[in-house]
C-alpha cells in the first residue's frame, strides 16, 4: 500500500512508537526480477536514482531511513543515495543495530544501489558538524535545509529521477535562519509555482489538499471556486499520468452536512459547487460537494480514487485515523517527484532504536513507483 507527508512537531513521537515489523515491501510492478540481468551496467542504468534527504539529523530521520533499507527488495527498484553526513548514517546503523556499509560519493552518478551499502552525498560541508540528539538545534536546521534544496536542484536538473525526504523540524529551520517554512515553501520558491500542493496517502485513501500551512480562518477564506477548479485540474492531470482513464474525484464540503442546503454556510452554494460544475464541464470526473463526515468512507469502500479537501485537519485527521504508520504524502504542482513520511522529527525517541521505519519504506516504494512510471495503486 503507497501512503503520505506532512512535517508534525518534534514531540509527537506516537507516529513511529508502534513495533517495529518486517512489512514484506515488494515493488510487485517492477517486473522481472534484476537479479536475472546478466549485463550489471544496465542493471544500474534500469533503477530510477532516488536522492533521501537525511532529515533534521538530530531527530529520527537517520534511524528510519536506516531502518528502511534494511528491506532489500526496495533495491530491486530503485538506486537510492542518502543526502546527509556519512558519520550520522553510521550512528543510525548502529542504533538500529545494523551491519551495512557507509560508503561517501562524490555526485548522484555514482550511486550503485547495492543491498548492504548505504552511500552518502555529504553535500553542504557539514561532515565535521556536532548535532545533539534529540535536541533542537539551528546547526541541525540549516543542514537539513540544505539538503532539502539540493535534492529539489538535483531533481530539477534532471540528475535524479524522484526525491524521498525524512522529517525536518520548522522551528530548527525558522532559528538557523531560513525563510523556508518547510518544504513546499522550498519548492515553490524554486520552481515559481503558484502553488504547491499535498496530498496525503494512507492504502486505498487519498486526500488531496486545497491549502496546508494556513490558519484555520485563512484556509476558509482560500476555498473559492477559482481555487478549487485548478486543484480540480492538477488533481485530474496527476492522476492519469498515474494510469487512472477517468479520475474518480470526490470535493469534500467545508460546512458541516455540506451546509445542509444553506441553513449552515453558504460556501458550498457560492464557491465550491459551481467549481465541481465548471470541473465537469471541462470533462473532468468531479462529484460533490460531500459532507465531510462520510465522504472518506465512501472513498474506501471504492467508490471514489481521491478526496480533494478544503484545509489541513480535515484531510490530515482522516488519513492518520485510518492509517497512522502507514501514511506518506506526495506532492502535486511541481515539476519533479517528491514523495515523504508522514511523521515528525521524533526528539524525544532520537537515538533509542524505537522509530518505525514504516512510513520511510512506503515514501520510497511509491517514489519509485511514480518515478518508474508505474503510477499509484
């Protein structure tokens, strides 16, 4: 199952306190299994090169990408290289209590992708730097930001195929001077994106984001039909590049009950069901407004691919009711792949093996996957 992102605060550790458990990945589209190629150049050239930021390195991200590439199969599909210091991926091995190999390269091209060595692109001068653990730290920050905006260049270069990120920390950022929020920020600086948006996955539950990081009042105020139409739009496009013939899409209401024909709010009446009509006009496979108390069971019981949310909670609540561990995000509005965890930067469990790497393996699994071409199951 492919899951979601979205950056939580350093304490909400529950995310990745469940038992840590052998998930049995398995890339099932990949096809034919590399291991009976006879030419090993092509085996290399054929895996999409996948760049993992390491993360806020004072946090867990370390530990769960460790973790993560301890399912070897992953590498049946993809070449992947961490974005980070190779001193904090060994302390990570040794947390976890593995025996893999830390090897530093010197670009992306030289990533080979084999099980039991884990390469590492020291980008940014950061290899003789001290990060606490499990502590907020403006050194930790900026080597995290770093890493996030030379991957993004990477991706936009074409130098690697999709970009998987780890958990950073947006105070750690705000205090070492960024003016990156987090990173959709990053990336919508970088590439004069209107807008860059989320969508969180959790099994057959996709939600996608009209807005994220807007206060409540000002997340209201962002659902005009204007809005929701091109999210419509970039919903649709994304969805059949992923191999769905008509893209099943679902707009959540705002007001509770869909307002119940204007006795709570007029939202859906003025904005949001003259988008869906304006949305179907143009051939597009759009339903609703749907009361937001029911429209996220009737997406999992098949009836809809994805649920085009008004604001945070009401996606994010739904997705990590329904599969906390699982859930990763992918974002939609940006011209390159940028899969994610779904959990935050952990300080209060860094350092004490108890970080469950599930949702860093979904992030690759489904990174590779839309980097292959393989779409979303």
């Amino acid at each position: 199952m492919f899951r979601s992102f979205h950056v939580m605060e350093a304490g909400q550790s529950r995310v990745v306190m469940a038992m840590r458990r052998d998930t049995g990945i398995s890339l099932h589209s990949q096809g034919t299994s590399r291991a009976t190629k006879t030419d090993q150049e092509t085996d290399v050239t054929d895996r999409p090169l996948i760049g993992i930021t390491m993360g806020d390195p004072s946090g867990i991200g370390p530990e769960v990408i460790a973790g993560a590439l301890q399912h070897r199969s992953l590498y049946d599909g993809m070449r992947p290289f961490i974005l980070g210091t190779v001193k904090d991926m060994r302390r990570a091995l040794e947390v976890i209590g593995a025996s893999d190999v830390v090897k530093a390269i010197e670009a992306p091209s030289d990533a080979a992708g084999k099980p039991g060595v884990i390469e590492v692109l020291s980008a940014g001068g950061f290899e003789d730097t001290l990060f606490p653990v499990g502590e907020l730290s403006a050194r930790s920050g900026a080597a995290s930001h770093h890493w996030v905006e030379t991957a993004a260049r990477m991706c936009l270069a074409g130098e690697i195929a999709a970009m998987v990120t780890a958990p950073v920390n947006k105070e750690a950022w705000q205090i070492s001077g960024s003016r990156d929020l987090g990173h959709q920020e990053v990336f919508k600086r970088l590439t004069d994106a209107q807008t860059v948006y989320t969508m969180l996955v959790s099994g057959k539950l996709r939600c996608m984001h009209l807005s994220t990081h807007k206060p409540l009042i000002e997340a209201c105020k962002f659902v005009t039909t204007e809005n929701i139409l091109v999210a419509t739009r970039i919903t649709n496009e994304a969805f059949k590049d992923w191999g769905f013939k008509s893209p099943r899409i679902a707009v959540a209401a705002l007001n509770p009950h869909a307002s119940d024909n204007g006795l709570i709010g007029d939202t859906e009446a003025k904005e949001i069901r003259p988008a869906v009509e304006a949305a179907v006009a143009e051939g597009i496979n759009a339903t609703g407004p749907h009361p937001a108390d029911s429209v996220f069971n009737q997406a999992l019981s098949g009836r809809f691919d994805v649920v085009l949310v008004m604001y945070h909670d009401q996606g994010h609540i739904a997705i990590k009711v329904h599969g906390f561990e699982e859930s990763i995000s992918v974002n939609l509005g940006i011209p390159f792949i940028r899969t994610s965890v779904d959990h935050g930067t952990a300080f209060d469990i860094a350092g004490k093996n108890k970080a469950d790497a599930t949702s860093m393996v979904e992030a690759m699994k489904l990174g590779t996957a839309l980097a292959a071409r393989k779409g979303i199951a």
